[in-house]
C-alpha cells in the first residue's frame, strides 16, 4: 500500500521561511546564494517554498552562504510589522545601542580591528560565520543581534558581555 503523503512540517515551514526571509533582508538573488551554497537555484526556491525535505547538510550549506549560524534558520526572527514604532526604533534604529557600542569598541581595541579581521576571528574562534556587510548591519542597529554573537563578540573583545550595553 503506497504511503500516504505528509503536509510539510512546522519546521520546515520555519526554516523555508527564515531561509526566504535572511535572503531577501541580504537583497541576494537566488543565483547568488546558488553560487555561495553550490546548490542549484531551483533548488533552493523549492525549499524557500516548502517543497522539500531538506538534509542537514544542505542546510548548513544555505545557513554558511549567507554567513549565519544554522540555527539562526530554525527561530523565527523579529516581525517588524508586528513591533510598535518604539520597539522598532530600538531594535532595529539608531536605538540599537549595542550594534553601536560594538563598533566603537572594536574600534578603540588595542590594536583596533578591522570589519574583516573581526569577521574572521568569530569565524575561527566561535564558528560564526557572517560576514563584513553583515557585521555592518549589526553595528548601524540593521540586524537583530543573537545571544550567541554577543558572547563570542565580547570574548573577542575580551570584556565582559554586559559591556556591549549602554547604560540607560
């Protein structure tokens, strides 16, 4: 008796979404993340439709390609839509203190870093994978900022994690 076919799971849902989602937000072309994740493009539209069954191994390929970590994939990120102006402004706007902070910091480091030096220690030190438009991103308050980047940030910069923060 042939197997019935299943509804794609909320998981994969979640990861299709996030997926389309970190795409569009890094203004990529599917060819682009073609290139970078040596998967083809019809590959990845069905995917970022739902379609198909992922491996793990392909998706850490996507989740390397746009220079995140996997499990970034597999939460659902910030609805801007869904915020209040204030909130917005905070997370997303020149409020983001801590994008800025971290700028600044590694900045007066000694010696200070570059966006790409900065990069490639989180890459070789922490297996974080973004990259410099990335890191510019967080730093201009652009991009949500994870528990995990702010503590490989700070042992980079070898201070506290509480450090990254303004006082109000």
């Amino acid at each position: 008796m042939p197997r019935k076919q299943r509804a794609p799971s909320p998981s994969r849902q979640l990861f299709a979404e996030q997926l389309r989602l970190e795409r569009h937000a890094q203004s990529l072309k599917l060819e682009e993340l073609e290139d970078r994740a040596d998967l083809t493009w019809s590959y990845i539209a069905s995917v970022e439709r739902g379609e198909r069954n992922i491996s793990i191994d392909n998706m850490d390929a996507l989740a390397s390609a746009l220079g995140i970590h996997l499990h970034a994939l597999l939460k659902k990120r910030h609805d801007r839509d869904a915020l209040d102006d204030e909130s917005k402004n905070y997370i997303f706007g020149e409020k983001n203190s801590i994008g800025v902070k971290l700028r600044l910091l590694r900045k007066s480091h000694d010696p200070p870093f570059s966006s790409k030096e900065f990069v490639k220690l989180l890459a070789e030190d922490h297996n974080i994978f973004i990259s410099t438009l990335t890191l510019s991103r967080i730093e201009r308050g652009r991009r949500i900022v994870y528990d995990f980047e702010l503590k490989a940030f700070a042992d980079i910069l070898k201070i506290e994690m509480s450090q990254l923060f303004f006082n109000p």
